[in-house]
C-alpha cells in the first residue's frame, strides 16, 4: 500500500454509521506503548539504535504477516505532506511529523491498526475505532501487544 492509497480511502473509524453512539462519539482510542528490554527508551537513543530497533520490529511485523494486510513506512523517506496526512488520521503522533532516523509505522489497510516505532516508546500499538468501541479497540490492542510481546523482549516491571 502506497500513501496515495490513504488519500482514496477514508479510514473505517471515519464510517459515522459503524458502533455505538456514532453519531455522537467520532473516535475510540486505544494505545499500547512497549519498550525493549535490551535498548534505553528512544529519546537516550542514538541514530544507530533507533535504526536497529526499527529493522527488528519490521523483521517481526514481517515474520507475523501482517505486511501483507498493511504497509511499513519509514518516515524519513516521507514528505512533511505525507507525515502531516498521516497525523492528522490519527496513525501517528504530531511530534512524528518532524522525523528522525529510526521512526516510522505500519498502517493496515483500513486505518483502524498502526504501529509507531521510536516515538515515545520502542513500539506504541494504536486501534481507532467507530463510534463508542472502546472495549473492541482495547481488545484488539491487547491481542496485537501479545502476539508482539511473544517474539519480542519487552521490557517490564513487577
């Protein structure tokens, strides 16, 4: 999937007449923010880790499929255009709007699904919803955080 792809499709969170309450509640969030165990958070990072922390979560977005229901973009190799789209849906934070090596996500292909790598945290899991979806949209993002957590050493406290 290609950027030029979001500008012909709206995102399915957008579709006024899906959930409850549609009409009064435009979006369900709900995000899901994991470290690495073995890299400082992103903000002590260098360029160089960053990176490295990119290409292992691509490696495993790639080895779980879900590059074929979706799309990995570096945001570096994005327009200020193209980053601003992608804020203004939701499927990145505007502090991503001015990249850095290392940053980027993977959209899926109805909008509802993104992954942030090396915004805040290593990987922050983000399902938008229709409506008043909020138990759906925690559901998914839960279920995305342990498939994730699974193949990736995420960090923790007990």
């Amino acid at each position: 999937m290609r950027l030029a792809v979001l500008l012909k499709q709206a995102p399915s969170w957008q579709q006024a007449t899906a959930g409850s309450h549609s009409d009064l509640v435009i979006l369900s969030d709900c995000n899901v923010g994991r470290n690495l165990s073995d890299f400082p958070f992103p903000e002590r990072c260098t360029a160089e880790e960053r990176s490295t922390i990119e290409a292992r979560i691509v490696r495993v977005l790639d080895q779980l499929n879900l590059l074929a229901s979706g799309s990995y973009f570096k945001l570096t190799d994005l327009s200020p255009a193209e980053t601003q789209l992608l804020a203004e849906r939701q499927l990145i934070t505007p502090a991503l709007t001015k990249p850095r090596p290392g940053q980027g996500v993977y959209i899926s292909q109805d909008q509802s699904l993104s992954i942030i790598v090396n915004d805040e945290d290593h990987c922050c899991i983000r399902v938008l919803a229709s409506g008043l979806k909020l138990h759906e949209a925690w559901a998914r993002a839960s279920l995305m955080d342990d498939t994730l957590g699974g193949v990736l050493d995420f960090s923790f406290s007990a």
